[in-house]
C-alpha cells in the first residue's frame, strides 16, 4: 500500500500524512501548537529575527554551518528541543548569528497532522 502518489512537487509540497513528510526532507515538529495535532515545517519554512513577533518562539543558536549559498542553523527552544533552520546566505548575514544568540523564530508555512 501507497503513503501518497503524486507528482513530486505536489508530495513535497502537500504531504498527506506524517510518515510521507518526514520522509522526503527534513522536518521540525512543533508540539503542542497544533489543536489535535503536531504542526511541521521543513527548515527552508522558518523565519529567524533579532525581534519578538507574534507567534516567533524564543530560541539560542547552538550552531551554524555555511553552506555556499545556504546557511544551515541549529536553534534550541525549551518547548520543541532542537530546531533546523536554512537560511539564505544574504538574510543571514543581516542578522550576523553567533551560537549564543538569543533569536526568535516564527514558521512561514505550516502543515499539521491529527494525532493518531
């Protein structure tokens, strides 16, 4: 039996079930955020800012490598554990992140999923 069929842009996009988005890339799962459900969001889907806005979780970088073009952050929160971000090289570089810094970070896009 299937998980999804479908164009792969379509099953990246819009994953049917937990197990299919986790599968094809990397996910953060937010709990508790979701009513009767766990909320995801590939790393490319956060937004990292110096400021508080609505629904931005207070995090620390804990790590960053560069990547070329692309800067790969590891947040931590006390609620969601560790926390993937992907940044373009030039947001990242506005924000000038060193671990330690105190960041929020707000989903972009969100997709969420009953508990079973």
């Amino acid at each position: 039996m299937y998980e999804q069929i479908g164009p792969p842009g379509e099953v990246v996009d819009h994953p049917a079930t937990t197990f299919v988005m986790t599968f094809v890339g990397e996910v953060n799962m937010f709990r508790g955020r979701a009513p009767g459900g766990h909320a995801y969001a590939r790393p490319d889907e956060l937004s990292v800012s110096r400021e508080r806005t609505a629904g931005s979780l207070p995090s620390t970088v804990r790590d960053v490598r560069i990547a070329g073009a692309l800067v790969k952050i590891e947040l931590a929160n006390e609620t969601d554990g560790l926390i993937q971000v992907a940044l373009g090289r030039d947001r990242y570089d506005a924000l000038d992140l060193r671990p330690g810094d105190q960041v929020f970070v707000t989903p972009t896009r969100l997709r969420v999923f009953a508990e079973k």
